[in-house]
C-alpha cells in the first residue's frame, strides 16, 4: 500500500493548487500549535497567537478602537472584534463606549499587563523562528502570502472560480 505524507497524496502524487486551502489549513494549524504550546510553557494560560497582536498594539498604543485595531494587524472588522471580544472573556482587555459612543475603544487589562515582558520575550523568539524557517524555503512565505492577498484583492477566488465554470451560477442558491 502506499504511504502518504503531507507533501504526498494517493501513489507519491503531490496535491496540486485545489487542495491550497486544505494545505494552508495544515500549515496555520501546526504554527499555531507550535505557538501556542509555548505560551502553555509559558504559563500564559488561555493566551492564543491571534491575541498576541492586538495586545502588542493596545500596549504601544493604549486604548483603540476596534477599528483601529482591525487596520494595524491587517484583518477584518469583525475578525478583529470578535478577537476583542475572547480577549475580554480571557480577562486580558476590557471594552467601552468611545467619546462619541459609536465606536466601542478596547483597552489592556492589568493581567493583560503583567504578562507583557512574557509576550514580548516570546514576539522576538518567534519572529527570529519565522525568520529561520523562511531561511529554509525556496521563497519567503511572507513575501508569498502578501503576493497572494494582493492578486485576491485584484480579483476574488469566487470571480475566479466562476470564470472556470460559469456554469455553476445556475446553481448558486
């Protein structure tokens, strides 16, 4: 029978671009293990690698709105309040009306606080790992993650997708 690895599929064959977001599922999940495991080493109880910017952030620059908080680290506006949101469940940060009571402002917690030269021990640590394990590939994954988001910004993978097979729009529901 034979074998399969991550980098294998049925017979030796290696999975070709329609398995991209599985493979990228399965690289995420094994950096964000690797992670977390040493935030459990730590002692950084419930801390996860998705907090780690957002408290970065709220710690250089004191309390910011979700908003602001979405723009820094990149991502949505409702992935970022809903990282706000497990924050404030873990006890790291604390969330209130802004000045004009439209925007909600999140601010650090003394807990969160405490754990910051931690945190920030690990940020460096990890940062100097990341760099490593580009060292090791033919391209820097950073640089090709960009590239990725970019050309998706130029053109949608569900514009793509329908280009490919204009008939599937018949069956969209």
């Amino acid at each position: 029978m034979p074998s399969t690895s991550p980098d294998s599929g049925p017979a030796g064959t290696r999975p070709g671009p329609e398995m991209l977001g599985t493979r990228l599922r399965l690289l995420l999940s094994a950096l964000e293990a690797d992670v977390t495991a040493v935030y459990d080493g730590l002692g950084l109880e419930g801390m996860r690698p998705r907090y780690v910017p957002v408290l970065r952030i709220l710690a250089a620059e004191g309390a910011s709105s979700i908003q602001d908080l979405a723009a820094a680290t990149g991502v949505t506006h409702s992935a970022a309040s809903q990282t706000v949101a497990q924050l404030v469940k873990e006890g790291f940060a604390t969330v209130g009306p802004g000045r004009d009571g439209r925007r909600r402002i999140a601010s650090l917690t003394a807990k969160a606080e405490a754990l910051l030269p931690a945190l920030d021990a690990e940020w460096q640590a990890t940062a100097a790992a990341a760099t490593a394990f580009e060292a090791e590939l033919t391209y820097p994954l950073s640089e090709l993650v960009g590239e990725a988001l970019a050309v998706l910004q130029r053109r949608s993978m569900l514009e793509r997708i329908y280009d490919a097979a204009p008939d599937l729009m018949r069956h969209r529901t």
